[in-house]
C-alpha cells in the first residue's frame, strides 16, 4: 500500500480539474491498481483522495466498528461511504472533482495536495494556512497530551 510523504500546490481549472503533484502521481503510477476514490473528510474542510486498496480498508475498518443493523450507525455508515466518488487520472494527470466536493471543502483556485499515510488531502491553500496555524498553537499542548505517556510509579 502506498504512503504518501510531502505536499504541494497547484491550480484548480475552470472545469474543477486539478493536476495531481508529481510527487503523488509517481506513486500511483508504480503502485498495481490506478484506481482513485474522492471524497469529503469527515472533521476537516477539505476532501480526501485515496488509492482504491486504502479505501477499501477504510470503508471495512469503518464497517467493523458499527453496528449496521442498528438504523443510527448504519445512516452514519451509509452517509460517509454513500458519498464516495471514483475518479480517474486523465492523460494529463488531472482529476476531476465533483462541483459539490469543490464547494464543501471550499476550494477556490489555488489547492494544497498532502500526503497523509496512505491518503492525500485536498485542500483550499487558505484553509490549510488557517488549519495549520491553529494546528501550530495546538500542538505542543496536544502532543504532551496524546503522545507523552505518563510514567508509572515503581512499586516495591
């Protein structure tokens, strides 16, 4: 499976086409399937373009987590994965992002591609300063807080 490392800029077209960075595209084009899946993120504004292995495994990691036979988990299930979009690479490198997708994540002209993992975030580049500022004034506090862990007391 793929692990996308960096980031980069780029321009959304009129058409809501956007050339997928080098540095992303390279990583597809040797991976086994070009099979993208787009859709929007669940806490953040921006959406979320994964090779179609780590969607699968995303949509299962989600599925073993809920009760599907209870109707409020399933509505949760069925709104996040109902929403998925393929895409595909054009003979340029660009994918197409659905007018909706654009407008909920608030895309505008200049777009900010970063590798997380085994998925690339799509951002509006004045969202993502925002995000990353905030982020910035966050993380020392957070960091302690979720990666620091505590030490234990020897007992004797």
């Amino acid at each position: 499976m793929e692990n996308f490392v960096g980031n980069s800029s780029t321009k959304l077209d009129a058409k809501n086409r956007v050339p997928l960075p080098v540095i992303f595209r390279r990583s597809w084009q040797e991976g086994d399937d070009q099979r993208l899946v787009l859709t929007p993120d669940l806490y953040q504004k921006c959406l979320v373009l994964y090779p179609r292995a780590a969607w699968e495994a995303e949509k299962n990691n989600m599925r073993s987590r809920l009760d599907l036979y209870d109707e409020e988990q399933m509505s949760i299930y069925e709104a996040y994965v109902g929403r998925a979009n393929p895409v595909e690479m054009d003979s340029m490198g660009r994918i197409l992002i659905p007018k909706e997708f654009a407008d909920e994540a608030g895309l505008k002209s200049d777009v900010r591609f970063v590798g997380i993992d085994d998925k690339i975030k799509v951002w509006d580049e004045a969202e993502y300063s925002r995000f990353i500022q905030s982020s910035r004034e966050n993380f020392k506090a957070n960091a302690r807080r979720f990666l620091v862990k505590p030490k234990t007391e020897d007992k004797a």
